[in-house]
C-alpha cells in the first residue's frame, strides 16, 4: 500500500509548485504588483528568477527520476513535507494577490 506522502509524490508536487512559483513571480515582478520576498532572489531579474525556478524544477525532476532516496526515508519524507508546506503557502500568497488585480 502506498503511503500518503510518498516520496516521488512528494518531488512531483514540489516541482510544479516551485515552477508556478517562478511564473508567478516572474510575472508579478515583470508587472510591479509584487516584491520579492525571498533575500537571495530579491536583487535578480524577473526573467532570472524564472531561470532559476526552472533549473531548480530540473533538479527536483532528476531527483523523482532517480532511486532517491534509497536511505533514510522517514528523514526525507519530513523534509520534503516542510518543503511542500512552505511552497504551499507561498502558492496560497501568489493566488491572493493574482485575484486583487
């Protein structure tokens, strides 16, 4: 029986929110809506922040791709729950101000 937070299940859905992250911000950027939050990316471009949403999308693709993880699961599995939580709300903050336009 497969678990509820399985781990691929887990890198997909980060994937997809990391990149409808970077769209989102890219586009907000690109527009003046928002500001970046985020002080490592706050002083890059629209379009580079894009970039690097999409190679970190990358990353997280070669890793479902792979046997990852083959130890420590359960310390896995919770770091990539903090990380889904954390995309989460920041998805949540990207539909409130999308519908404010």
């Amino acid at each position: 029986m497969r678990r509820l937070f399985d781990i691929k299940r887990m890198l997909l859905v980060i994937l997809v929110l990391n990149l409808i992250d970077g769209i989102c911000t890219a586009w907000g950027l690109s527009n003046e809506w928002i500001e970046e939050a985020n002080p490592l990316l706050s002083s890059l471009s629209p379009l580079t922040i894009l970039g690097t949403k999409v190679i970190l999308s990358g990353l997280v693709w070669l890793l479902w791709k792979s046997d990852f993880p083959t130890r420590l699961t359960n310390v896995w599995r919770v770091v990539l729950s903090f990380v889904m939580f954390l995309y989460t709300g920041i998805f949540v903050l990207h539909i409130t101000w999308i519908t404010m336009l």
